[in-house]
C-alpha cells in the first residue's frame, strides 16, 4: 500500500495513478512531460517504483525456489528472475540492469551479486532532494535468494558458461574476486537457450556433405551467389519483383512478394529467400538471366553467367529438398523462440520435428509435398529454360536414378539432424523430464509404467528429493484437475498445472511430492510467461532506475490511500 501524506506539496492520489498508468504504458517521462518534468515527478516515480520493489520483496522473501535468466551482451547484463511459494504464488520481474560492468566470466558473476544486492537493498538509488530514509541492505533476503536460487538461463558463449560454474563453485570462485564466494550454492542446473541451441539443426547437418554445401554456398549463402547479388542491389530486386509480377500460375502463393527478403547474419532468415527462389524460379532465373545479360563486364554479369550455366536439373531438385528441411527446421526454432514455451511440451515439439523428417526422407515423401512436389511439376512441364550466348537451356524432368541420389543425400542430413537434436537436448535433461507434466500427452502415455517414464520421474525424484513412485502416483491423480483448467480455459500446461495445484491445496489434496517439484517446474518458466504479458518501467536518464528495473505486473495491486 503506498501511504499518501496530506501535507502541504504532497502531490494528490490521482496524480500517482496518472504517473502509474503512463509507466505501465512504457512511456519515457521526460519526453512525456517535457519542461514540466520536475524534481517531483522523480520522487513520485522513485516511490512507485520502491512500493513495487517491495512487493516484490515480500514475494521473493516467500520463494522456495528462484530461477534467473540472464543476457549478457558486450559489457552489459540484464537479469530476470522467476519465483513461486509453498502455496503456489508464481511472480516474475526484472532483477536489474547492469551496464558497462565487463564482460569475462568472473565480471558476469560480479555484476550479478552487484544487481542482487541492489534488489536486496531498500531505499537505495534515491533521486536528488530526497531527505528520506538512508539505504538499508536487507542481508536475510539476500541469503535466502542466493541459497533459493536453484537454475540459471543463459545462451552458450564461453563467458556465459564460465559464469555459470564459478557461480555455483564448480571453477575456482576466486575469478570473480579474491576471496569470493559461491553466489549461487545450490544450484542444480545451468540451462541453456533452447533457441540458440536448435538453430544448429539448421547450420550443421548439411555441411557434412560436399555436394550439400557447395549447393548451399553457391545459391544461397556465398557472396558470389545469385539470391546475395540481387539481394543486395536495389536495381536487381526491381527488376526481380518485375518478373515476379509476370509470372504466371502463382495461385496459392498467397500476395506476389517483391524481393528475396535475405539477412546474411541470421542463419534461420535463409528460409525466406530460399523458398521464394523456388517458388518463383522462372522469374528468378530470367533476373539471372538479364543480369548475365545487361552487367557482362562486371562482377554481377559474370556471376550470373556461371550460375545459369551450371545449373542443371539434379541440383534445383536438390535445393528443393533443402528448401523443405529448412521449413522443418524452422518451424522447430520458431517454437522454441517464443518467451512463453512450455519445456514440460519441448519434447513433444522435438518429436513431432523427428517425425516430419522422417516421413519426408526417409520414407521419400518429400515428393508428394512442399517445394519439392512443386519443382518436381515445373521441371515436367518443360516451361523452364535458359537463354545463354551460345545455347538454349532446357529442363525436361529428373531421372529415377537422379531423384534417388538426391534423397539419399536427405536422408543423410535428416539423420545428422537427429543427432544433433540428441546432443542439444539429451535424454537425461532434467528439462527433458518435465515431459512427464505435458498435458497435450494422452494420459494413458504417462500411465503406462515404461522404462522411458521411469527414467523421467527418477530423474525428477533423484534432484528434488522425492519418491519416484510418490511422484507418479500424485501426477496422475491431479492431473484430471489439470486437463480441466486447461479445456476450460484454453490454458499452457504450466498454467493449467498453476491453477489446479492452487485448487488442490486448498482443498487439501496430498502433494508432498508433488509440490516440490511442480514449485521447480512452474518458477523456471515463470521468467518468459510473465515478461511477455506485461511491459518494462522505461525511464530516460534517472540513476535510480538503472539498476532495478521493474515489471509492472503489480501495479493494479497498488492501492493509494491519503492519510487524514
């Protein structure tokens, strides 16, 4: 409750609603205010933001377990935390922002003891005038989280990982400072960016194979290729988009697109390109071919010359085929890109991606579907042919005996990819075994004693110092409750799970087993569900606010009371 003073300047009720409402809305205040904006408006704010800290205080003082995902970038750190309590209050926020503190592994660790002491410290940052309390460091709340903290998030750079370790003491902690200690003692895992980590099913698998690679390099990625050169050129993009607009049979293709929408420096981004080459191969090969055309001195003429001349039909079936693996893979990085994902439906993502490439390469049909099935037609038909100084080029189909080398390669690549899957995320990950909370899995799945479900929830009661056959049985008996939240609602699993454990205690339902666990799995997941639904508090130049940020997931619990 923020305490409102009726003495004289005290500044009204509504003006601290109004100044709320306009931090929730992310709005910067000096911008907002203009001249206005006074030495007021920064006290008001500053004790916003100290009621809003509080409340997180008392939420953080509750935790049993507390989840940090952290950024680091250059000589900057940003940390979110995700929380939840014995009675299964789940709360995120920002822990701060630190900038220009370093950017080796031991800075990493000593900007996030920097930040957790600056969370764990009231009234602190204070705006200039103010004749308040002096900074107090709460050093209860301070263990408690450093003891609570059990998972750290980060992506896989080399300081990242070495933070990781000296955090939890498994590297000398002296990296950090002489004399240090471990931050975080009980941690239990290190996890990683599952995004970053599954983009690698698209970069690595096709460079194990010669013929894959340089058809990569020479259509897509390398600069001398022809989807970079007109990418690259405002020129050739017009006279692409000219020839998209003339050709014909595009029914499905949804709005004729007008470039190639390429971005060398995210891998995944190649997909785009990619497909709409394929897609409008006829226009994209007469853009070749005017190029080889108008540029003959230059570079561009060249380049496009030698790609028209070494095409041949093998190599447009192939990049095809790559083209369909690119779309899987992307699909799969797109559901793990999303702040909100469940890890507990990771896996079944993971599988539903197996299944896909296996049906398409390994049991060939990828002809059947796709851009494959497209070229495939268009390659029939005869429409697509070459002009080149001294012959016609034309493409009358693929041979059975070329179509099958062509898939063989696929199978290839689909079996790289599987294990690279299986390297990124192992059967034994402790993420991987909140598969078993998966309310999208049939119920009989998870009833049926398999050796795989064993692994999972012994995995689950080995970490959390449970009985695994406890565990089981209480899943299985609240998970009814579950699928209900979750029909009734539309709900993730993680939220279902929520709401249903917080009916079930009350009602006083046994989950000693349970809970310990469902603590874990809903506060490491607290972090993105509750960053994507409510914004940042932005604030320009005021040192107050540039360690603690704060997320306003709370600020329609604040009630303004004025003291008579």
């Amino acid at each position: 409750m923020l305490l409102i003073d009726d003495a004289p300047g005290a500044p009204p009720a509504d003006d601290f609603r109004s100044l709320l409402q306009s931090l929730q809305a992310g709005k910067p205040q000096k911008s907002s205010h203009g001249a206005t904006y006074s030495d007021k408006c920064a006290l008001m704010t500053w004790a916003l933001h100290e009621t809003l800290l509080d409340m997180e205080r008392d939420d953080m003082a509750k935790s049993c377990t507390i989840s940090l995902a952290r950024d680091a970038r250059r000589a900057d750190l940003l940390i979110k935390y995700g929380i939840c309590t014995e009675n299964f209050t789940a709360r995120a926020g920002v822990l701060g922002m630190s900038l220009g503190g370093g950017d080796r592994g031991g800075d990493i660790v000593r900007q996030t003891r920097k930040l957790i002491r600056r969370f764990c410290t009231k009234f602190a940052n204070k705006p200039r005038w103010n004749c308040g309390p002096e900074p107090q460091f709460m050093e209860g709340l301070f263990n408690h989280m450093t003891s609570k903290i059990e998972i750290v998030m980060s992506d896989s750079a080399a300081n990242e990982i070495l933070a990781g370790d000296v955090g939890a003491g498994k590297r000398d902690v002296n990296i950090e400072d002489e004399g240090a200690q471990e931050l975080h003692p009980n941690l239990k895992m290190i996890g990683r960016d599952k995004a970053h980590a599954f983009r690698k099913v698209l970069q690595r698998p096709y460079c194990a194979d010669e013929f894959l690679q340089a058809l990569m390099t020479d259509h897509v990625l390398g600069s001398h290729s022809m989807v970079q050169i007109i990418s690259n050129s405002h020129e050739f993009s017009l006279w692409l988009e000219d020839e998209i607009s003339r050709q014909e049979q595009t029914a499905g293709f949804g709005a004729k697109c007008k470039n190639l929408r390429s971005a060398k420096h995210r891998f995944e981004s190649h997909s785009t390109p990619l497909g709409r080459m394929l897609l409008y191969s006829p226009a994209f090969l007469a853009t070749c071919q005017k190029i080889a055309e108008n540029r003959k001195g230059n570079k561009e003429g060249r380049c496009a010359l030698a790609y028209l001349e070494s095409l041949t039909p093998e190599s447009l079936c192939q990049f095809s085929m790559l083209g369909d693996a690119a779309d899987e893979g992307l699909l799969l990085v797109r559901a793990m890109d999303k702040e909100n994902v469940d890890m507990a439906e990771i896996a079944t993502v993971v599988h539903s991606f197996q299944s896909r490439i296996g049906a398409l390469f390994q049991q060939s049909k990828v002809v059947e579907c796709g851009y494959t099935h497209y070229v495939l037609e268009l390659l029939r038909s005869g429409s697509l042919c070459i002009f080149l100084p001294n012959a016609v080029k034309k493409f009358k189909g693929v041979d059975s005996g070329m179509l099958e080398r062509c898939i063989t390669r696929m199978r290839c690549w689909a079996r790289l990819a599987v294990e690279v899957l299986r390297a990124e995320f192992p059967h034994h990950s402790l993420f991987n075994a909140t598969q078993v909370f998966s309310l999208k899995t049939e119920r009989e799945q998870v009833c049926e004693i398999t050796q795989t479900t064993n692994v999972h929830f012994h995995r689950l009661a080995q970490v959390f110092d449970v009985n695994a056959a406890a565990l089981r049985d209480q899943l299985l008996r609240h998970r009814p409750v579950a699928e209900q939240m979750m029909r009734e609602g539309g709900l993730k699993s993680r939220d279902a799970w929520l709401r249903a454990m917080r009916r079930l205690g009350k009602s006083g339902s046994p989950s000693d087993h349970l809970s310990p666990v469902m603590w874990r799995y809903i506060a490491w997941q607290a972090i993105g569900i509750e960053l994507a639904t409510f914004g940042l508090v932005v604030v320009e130049e005021t040192n107050y606010m540039e360690s603690n940020l704060t997320v306003l997931n709370g600020g329609d619990s604040i009630s303004f009371d004025i003291i008579d």
